[in-house]
C-alpha cells in the first residue's frame, strides 16, 4: 500500500486561507454589506402631482393590434 502524500494532510498556518475559511469570510462580507443602507436620505419623486393623476393607458393602434393577434 502506498503512503499517502503529505501535501494532503498539512495543516494550514494561521495566515494560510483554505476553502471554508474563504466561503465564511465571504458570506460574512455579504451579509455585512446587506446591512449597511444604500441611500442616506429620503426618495425625492420624479413626478409631479399633475404627472401622477394624468392618464397613462392609450389604447393607440399598435395595442389594439396587438389585442388582435393574441386574440384577447
């Protein structure tokens, strides 16, 4: 029987990063970053109040096409 290499079996050194090490850090990293916020200040909205109560749906002729073809 063959010995086994021991490039297998040596332990890392304290500055050494294996596999699971690298996976705990980076989860840890994510998990940091899902914390912090990504905007400091309120949301500031891009429409007016004219814009917000205007109609938006036209019924032009590409929709009213496209009612035809999908039969609805």
């Amino acid at each position: 029987m063959s010995k086994p290499s021991d490039k297998a079996h040596k332990p890392l050194d304290a500055k050494g990063l294996d596999r699971r090490r690298l996976f705990v850090m980076g989860g840890s990293a994510v998990a940091a970053a899902a914390v912090v916020p990504l905007a400091g200040g309120e949301a500031v909205a891009d429409e007016s109040q004219a814009e917000r109560v205007k109609a938006r749906y036209k019924e032009t002729d590409h929709v009213k096409n496209y009612y035809r073809v999908n039969r609805y």
